[in-house]
C-alpha cells in the first residue's frame, strides 16, 4: 500500500516536461508547476518568438515571467524523496528478459526505473539518488528507462542530438548545423516535439471522433442486424402461411374433384347397372317365351298346335335393344384434360410470379447510409441523357441530349403528350430506381434540378416541378437555395458552386442534394416513400441559361 502511495504522489507531483519528481520546483501566474531547470530551459527555446506559453495550458505571456523558488513544493518534494527512499526496497527487483538493466549495477543487474539523456546512462532506484540529491545533476533529463539511449547519439560526431532539421525531417546534433546541414531550418527537438506533439493531439481527436462515430455506426448496424431478422423470420412466417393455405387450397380441390368424380362414377354406375338389369330381365323373358315356342314346335298334333298357336303373343317394339356406345376409359378423359390445363396455367402463372417474388428478395438493400465520399458516391454514378420528347418548345438539347439551353426563340418540335408545355422544363429518358447519383453542372444565375414522377402533368400550374406533389426540385438563384415540394419551400444555406450532386436511395425513400466543390457539402436531404420510378428533371428562366448532366465513371478520381 505504501508503494501504491508513493507512485501515485509521484504522478502527482511530477513535471510535465521531464516527467519527473520536481526539482527547485517554480509555479507559473497560471498556476502550473515546473522544475526550476525545465521551464527556464524550455522558455530558452522560446525566446526567437517574443512570446512564452505554459506548456501545459498553452498560456501565453508577453513578458518572460520572473521565476522564484516554491517553498511549499520544495519542502514536500523532501518528504516525497524521503518515503520514495523507504518504500525503495520494495520497488527493487533484478533485470529480466525485455527489461531495461541497469548500467551502473555490477554483477547481477537490477531493473533500471530511469535514463538519463545527458549522460545516456541507464539508472536503477539506488544509483539513481545521486540525480535527485546533487546540484550536478539538475541540467540533466531523466526519462522513462529505455534501451534506445544509442539512438539519442550522432552517429558523425558522437554527440547528442538535441536538434531538429526541418529541412531534413531528422534529429541532428549542434556539430551538424555546422556543416552537412548549414543553413537549414532548425529547432531545438524539445520545440519540434512541442509542435508535433500538438498535431499529435489533433489526430487522436479526429482519432477518437472518427471511434465514436464508427461505434455508433456499429450500433445502428447492430439494430438494422436485429431488424433484418426480425422482418426476414416474420416474412418467412407469412409465406409459409400463405403457401400452406396455398396447399390446403389445392388440396381442398382436389377432395372436391374427387368427390365430385366419384359421386358421378356413382350416379353413372347405377344408371348403367339399372339398365343393365332391366336388359337382364327381358333376356330371362324372352328364353322363357324362346322355350315355349320351342315346345309348341315340337307338338306332333298337328290340331293341337293350331290350338295353342294363337295364345301365343307378339314382341311389343319396346322390347327393342337401346342402342349403346361403350367407350373403354375414355369417360372421364375430359376431366383429366381440363385439370392438365389448370396445372399448365398454375405453372406459368407461378413461374411469372415467381421471378417477381425472387427479384424482390434479392432487392432488399439494409444498408441505408448515404456515401460519405465522392469515390462512394461514384460507384452509384448514373449516366443521364434528357428526353426530346419532354423539352419544352424554347429547350435546345445538345452532347448526346446531356445538355439543354433555353433559347429566345421556339424550336420546331414536333407535338408530343409528353412535352412540357407552360414550363421551361425537361425530364430524362432513364427511370430511376435503386441506389443513383449524378451530378449537374450549370451555366446559369437561376436553375432548376429536380426528380419526378413521369406521370407529372404536362400543363398548367401543376405541372410546374415546385407546386404539385409528384415532384422534388432545388431551386438555385445566384448562390442562394430553396427546395420546394407541393409548393411548400425551405431555405436553404451552403456553399455556391456551380455542380449539383444529387444521390438517390429509391428503395430507402432518400434523396439528397449537395453541393461539389473540393468537398461534398449536405444542401438538403428528403425521407419519403417513393411509390413510382423517378426521372431526373431541369428547368430554366432565363435565355442563354445552360446545364448539362456531368459524364461520371464509377471508378473516377478527381
């Protein structure tokens, strides 16, 4: 526990430039503490500026303050040195493998707790005192022990490098701005260090900022995750339901069909057997009437036989045999026929529905972040061209139909249902669903770039892409921006340029517009529910206005 004390008041009262134990410690006006040495050494270094900065706080003051001694400090850093000697056996223990030792130890080395850089020796807690205790040695850094003390020493001249060449990016020594870097910009290393270590402080922010923002990325991923599941076991729940009533209902049927056939093989089994029986029965009367006609013609009397002959009655014609058509199993053959061409037509209309079914499996996109760069955005680049048949009388499409100008005179266009005829506007030929984005840039002080549904009207007020509610459109007049929706509009503020890069997630309902310049700045974007393909569309007010659908390629580099 004492140890445990003793570390924690040495973090506590250590200087922030040699972290280490103060020495002769001093306090700034801004209330920061430093060895006497340190901060004298570090405002040195300073002096070609005209200003000194606490090094913690970065405070600046225009005059170099007067520095004198912290009684109070000094008298606790006497304390602290004398319970540090106490707990210092404890801290004691011998070099291992990966350890610093000791250069001073002989025979089995301790462990070294410091390194001086001055003297680019390595020091355990024992011989380390005389640093803390001698006058001699207040000029001296101490630092975490290292093993790299060498890399501290000119390799030239065999002195410390206590430089920095700018120039060169390197640690030099004093012998080298002297010759093989004469003239080159230099700076103690302790200053670089300062403004490295500054920029240092600035990337981990952006460090730390680009964690957090991917932390919370992680969490939405994990939430869509758990959505994704949830709405993948729900429909797989619902289809089978569906496809189980689908079999029930096939399986109904086919009872039904089968009850229905066996009921009339029952109706047409009994007709035949009744007449069957009846044929049956008049076969048994006509051999009994065959029998007695054969009796009387053997009767040798020839008077007996005119006797009985007259008793003998004729055939009535309903005795007559039916006429019956047997066709071996072919009753039933209709009814085979008919369910053959039901399984014909369940089977196309299954395999059509099924590749529409299939396609809207395959179509689920979760992931509906937007593109964070203009390379992201590239890989959704959508080569647009405008559809003739759309412009307005005063539009002139030119470069492949990619751009139009509006012009003072009428065009001879032709009449078509689908041309705009009260707006200065034009739709593109291509629908456009899924994931998109295309870029247009303009040579006009007021334009329109819009997205619309192609069932827009194509006359009067409504077919204007800012009052009616099948269209989106950014209004840009001189540098100032408006998005307009069913006539409802908002202001809004970013950067001028002349390209408008607009990016659509048709299955998300997301459509945003930004503005390209050397970055992507964020206009405006819309979550809707898109129920049609969408077209992209401009419009124009005044003559000699242009805009043309830029040409992008998914792996395009600026």
């Amino acid at each position: 526990m004492a140890q445990t004390g003793v570390q924690t008041d040495r973090e506590r009262f250590s200087c922030s430039i040699c972290l280490d134990l103060l020495k002769d410690p001093v306090t700034t006006t801004c209330g920061h503490s430093y060895c006497m040495n340190c901060i004298t050494d570090f405002w040195d270094g300073e002096e070609k500026k005209g200003t000194y900065s606490c090094p913690q706080c970065r405070e600046t003051f225009r005059q170099r303050p007067v520095l004198k001694k912290h009684t109070l400090l000094a008298e606790l850093m006497e304390d602290l040195k004398k319970s540090r000697a106490r707990a210092a056996p404890a801290d004691h223990c011998y070099a291992g493998p990966g350890d610093v030792a000791c250069d001073v130890c002989t025979g089995q080395k301790m462990k070294a707790t410091k390194s001086c850089l001055v003297c680019l020796v390595s020091y355990c807690e024992n011989h380390l005192q005389p640093h803390y205790e001698s006058s001699a040695f207040k000029k001296h850094k101490l630092v975490e022990a290292s093993a790299k003390l060498q890399q501290n020493i000119c390799s030239r001249h065999d002195e410390v490098m206590k430089i920095f060449c700018r120039t060169d990016q390197q640690c030099i020594c004093y012998l080298c701005t002297m010759d093989e870097h004469k003239g080159h910009e230099t700076v103690p290393a302790a200053a670089e260090r300062d403004e490295k270590q500054k920029k240092l402080q600035e990337s981990r922010q952006q460090i730390q900022q680009r964690i957090q923002d991917r932390e919370e990325d992680v969490k939405l991923l994990q939430q869509e995750v758990k959505a994704i599941n949830v709405s993948a076991d729900k429909t797989v729940k619902d289809s089978e339901k569906i496809f189980t009533e689908l079999i029930r209902l096939l399986q109904t049927r086919s009872s039904d069909l089968k009850q229905q056939i066996r009921s009339q093989q029952e109706t047409e089994v009994s007709r035949v057997k009744d007449l069957q029986e009846k044929l049956e029965q008049e076969i048994t009367e006509l051999k009994r009437r065959d029998a007695e006609l054969e009796q009387l013609s053997h009767t040798e009397d020839h008077n007996q036989f005119l006797l009985n002959y007259p008793s003998m009655p004729e055939l009535s014609g309903s005795k007559c045999s039916p006429s019956i058509n047997i066709r071996p199993l072919r009753h039933f053959e209709n009814v085979t026929t008919a369910v053959s061409e039901l399984r014909e037509k369940l089977q196309k209309v299954l395999s059509d529905s099924w590749r529409n079914v299939s396609l809207t499996v395959t179509k689920v996109d979760v992931l509906l972040s937007e593109p964070k760069t203009r390379p992201d955005f590239l890989k959704y680049s959508e080569g647009i061209t405008l559809d003739l048949n759309t412009a307005y009388i005063k539009l002139l499409l030119s470069e492949g139909n990619r751009k139009a100008t509006k012009m003072k005179r009428i065009l001879c266009y032709i009449d078509h249902p689908d041309r705009f005829k009260h707006w200065d506007q034009v739709l593109s030929k291509q629908s456009l669903t899924g994931r998109c984005y295309w870029e247009v840039k303009c040579k006009a002080d007021k334009f329109e770039v819009a997205v619309s549904y192609k069932n827009i009207s194509r006359s009067g007020s409504e077919s204007d892409f800012r009052y009616n509610n099948k269209s989106w459109v950014l209004y840009c007049n001189r540098g100032r921006y408006i998005f307009y929706h069913n006539g409802v509009k908002t202001k809004l503020s970013g950067p001028v340029s002349s390209i408008v890069g607009v990016y659509l997630d048709h299955t998300a309902g997301i459509l945003s517009f930004y503005s390209v310049s050397t970055a992507m700045t964020l206009l405006h974007r819309v979550q809707t529910t898109f129920t049609q393909p969408l077209h992209a569309g401009l419009g124009f007010y005044n003559d000699g206005n242009s805009a043309e659908f830029i040409k992008l390629t998914k792996n395009q580099v600026n």
